[in-house]
C-alpha cells in the first residue's frame, strides 16, 4: 500500500452511504481509504455552494452586511 496526501471532502450521510457533496478526484474503481468526522459548527465547501445558489435566487436589492449578520446569528441561535 502507498501512501498519498490526505484530502477531505464534503459528504452527506444519506440511505445508508456516505455521498459526496463535490469532486473527489478519483478515477471510476479507484480505491480510498476514508476517515470521517461529524461537522459540528463548521461551513463546508458544500454548504457554502449551497449559499451561492441561495443567494443568486434572491432578489437584486440593497441590504446592509450588519443585516445579513444579523440574519446569520439569528439563525445559528435556532440550532
């Protein structure tokens, strides 16, 4: 067995396997080894391609960044 550099990847736990939430960057049969850990409090790569979309569907209108702060707090309290 070789030894490569370690990568991580986003990856939702659904239906009983993990899947990924972007490009792994390995050929179709390729073998990996995975460790895993729970996302607690972290934004993944995932959640933030998540946030563009989200993002791009709102309407085109001004608000303030101490707004938005706001709105994100006010959400992260609900948790």
């Amino acid at each position: 067995m070789f030894m490569t550099k370690a990568k991580t990847v986003d990856v939702v736990y659904e239906d009983g396997v993990f899947k990924p939430r972007g490009p792994v960057g390995l050929a179709e049969g390729e073998k990996a080894i995975v460790t895993f850990e729970k996302a607690r409090g972290v934004i993944t790569l995932g959640d933030i391609e998540e946030l563009k979309v989200a993002f791009k569907s709102l309407p085109k209108s001004k608000i303030s960044i101490k707004k938005i702060d706001e709105l994100y707090y006010d959400g992260k309290m609900r948790d």
